[in-house]
C-alpha cells in the first residue's frame, strides 16, 4: 500500500467566485484600467459649487469708490486726541483751530466724543460745548447677530435741527435689508431698502424714502457688478512650477434716483494689492450737466496718499504719515485743496495722538 505525505493536501474553497480576469482593450492587450481620478469625485465637485455672497448693506455698495473720489480736505490746525480708558471704554478730545470752513463763520470748534464697544455693539456720543449740541448713536446686535438696531439722536439748545432716528438691520446669506423711522426737521421720515444678490457677481436693490417736512416721496434703484481683474506678472512666465497671479477685485455699479433723474455710475480697480487703488464716480442730469471725479490711493510702509481730480479741474490731495511703527503712533496729516476755476486755495494739517 503506497502512502501520501500530508504536505500534498490542500483545500480548495469553491464557494469562492474566482477573481474576473481584466477586460481587453481594443487593441488586444489585457493591462488593468488605471485608478480613477480623484478630480472626479463628488465631493470635489460639490466643493467647486459656491453659493451667492451677502452683498452688505445697500448705502456701502459704492463705499470704496465714494472713498476715494470725496476726500476730507480742511483748512488751518486740526488735532485730535484719543485716549483708550479701558478694553471697551476711549475718549477723543478734537480741536480745529484757523479755520474757515465752519458753517456759522467761526474759525475754531472744540468737540469731546465718547464711545463704548463690546461684543453686541457700541455707543457714542459727541459734545460741542460752544453750539450747546449732542451727537449720539447707538448699535446693538439683536437676535443673536440676526438683525443689527440702530439709533441716532441730535440735540441742540435752539431745537429747530433736533433729529431722532431709528433702524433696524435685516439680513440672510444672499440679501440686507433696513427699516428706518424717526423725525427729522420737524417732520417724520419712513424709509426701507433692499440689496439682493443676483449671481455670486451680480446684486440689485433699491431704496424709498418718504420725507414728512415737504411731503416728498425719494427712491433710487442700485445694480452692481463685481469682477476680478487677473494680471500675470513675469508676461505670464511660470515661477516655482506655477503662474505668479494674483485676483484684483474691482466692480462697476450703477444708481438711478428716480425723484431727481440723474444716473450716477462708480468703478473701482485694484491694481497693486494693498497697495494701488484707482476709482472714477461718473453723475449725470437731465439737464445735461454731468460731472466726473477720478481719485487714487497709494499705501506705503509708513504713509498713504489720497488725490482726486474732477471734471472742473479741482484738485485735492491728502497726505497721512505715521510717526512710528508701533500700534497707536502719532499720525501727521497734510491736507490740499486746488480749485484754479474759482481761484479757491487751501491747504491744512492735522495730527492724531492715540495709545
């Protein structure tokens, strides 16, 4: 009898289904397909699906334009003071001597603000002693950061300019709103606004005001259009393995008030991050009258400079310098005003001292 070594036994499980051999390609060969790209995945293709932005309040949608085609230009000295008492708590003293400037011909004015901030909001309130007037304002986040209430109040010993004014902020991902009510030279004011935002590039709104003192009804209508400018430096060469470019945000809008028929139009170009910024406002009448304003921004490591030119050749400038490096320097400001057509000529400057 002829006996088998154990070591030849094997167990074979059929339940098993034997692995499928690789599909043939076309041409006959029978390689393994390559690994799928994980481009194509969901989740990646999800991540390149972005929603609509909140396009912000309706009065800031031309802010940055506005910023830099209105410039704060005075005459004479003006300095101003501030003094932080606590984390939430400062003070400013502000004074502004020389000037000629003042609507009720005074050349110099006095003026102590106050203003408290923490996390729901902040209060201020500004104190000229010589007009016997109090400026005060009041922003407090509601519903936990859902809605934004704001008041604001003016007083003045003789009583005809008292204002009172209060609204409230509304907004969602993709829209603002704002209600407003209060009295205003006498009479009530009612006003509401909305700003929507369209496509991630693209908002509409519009606002209407009803003005109880001469019974007039205002109302304008917004369309703004954003875009990123991309310059590739080097004439597009590559650097590193990948193209040296940078987004530059810029957005053209547009405003109709309807009450008086003028068009206003504001375009602002990002040239140098952080550093270049160019905006040109463009209003227009039916009288055919139109006016142009073309401003500039340039920051520097210790200083910024603002210029502006309109249409009737007006040139105002603004120089602000910082004396130090560290938070709360001293800022030394020099202002310039050109208006050649009216033989107008004023120049000024400031300093501002904080801790």
């Amino acid at each position: 009898m002829m006996f088998i070594p154990s070591v030849f036994k094997s167990t074979t499980n059929c339940e098993a289904p034997p692995t499928p051999p690789p599909l043939p390609s076309p041409d006959g060969s029978t390689e393994s397909p390559p690994p799928a790209d994980a481009s194509d995945s969901i989740a990646q293709a999800a991540a390149l699906v972005s929603s609509c932005p909140n396009p912000g309040p309706l009065e800031s949608a031309t802010y940055d334009t506005r910023r830099l085609t209105t410039l704060d230009t005075y005459d004479g000295v003006r300095v101003d003071i501030s003094k932080q008492l606590s984390p939430y708590f400062a003070c400013v003293h502000s004074f502004h001597l020389g000037t000629s400037m003042l609507p009720d011909g005074r050349n110099a004015s006095y003026g102590f603000t106050t203003q408290m901030n923490d996390e729901e909001g902040f209060s201020m309130a500004r104190v000229d002693p010589e007009r016997q007037s109090v400026d005060g304002r009041i922003h407090r986040a509601l519903f936990g950061g859902i809605a934004m209430a704001k008041l604001q109040a003016g007083l003045s010993a003789e009583g005809s300019n008292d204002q009172l004014l209060g609204e409230i902020d509304l907004g969602a991902q993709t829209w603002t709103a704002n209600l407003k009510y209060g009295s205003m030279g006498g009479g009530n004011v009612y006003g509401c606004n909305y700003f929507q935002q369209i496509s991630p590039r693209f908002a509409m709104g519009g606002e209407g005001m009803y003005i109880g003192v001469n019974g007039n009804m205002l109302s304008s209508y917004t369309a703004k259009y954003s875009f990123d400018r991309h310059n590739a430096g080097n004439n597009g060469e590559e650097v590193g393995g990948t193209a040296n470019t940078e987004q530059q945000p810029c957005y053209l809008a547009a405003t109709l008030n309807a009450g008086q028929g003028t068009l206003s139009l504001a375009y602002k170009q990002t040239i140098t991050p952080s550093r270049v910024t160019v905006g040109a406002s463009l209003e227009c009448s039916p009288t055919l009258e139109s006016q142009v304003v073309v401003g500039a921004e340039f920051n520097l490591t210790r200083s910024k400079m603002n210029v502006c030119v309109d249409g009737t050749g007006r040139i105002q400038s603004v120089l602000e310098a910082k004396l130090g490096r560290e938070p709360g320097s001293p800022a030394l400001n020099f202002a310039a005003e050109l208006d050649h057509g009216k033989g107008l000529m004023r120049f000024g400057y400031g300093l501002n001292i904080g801790s």
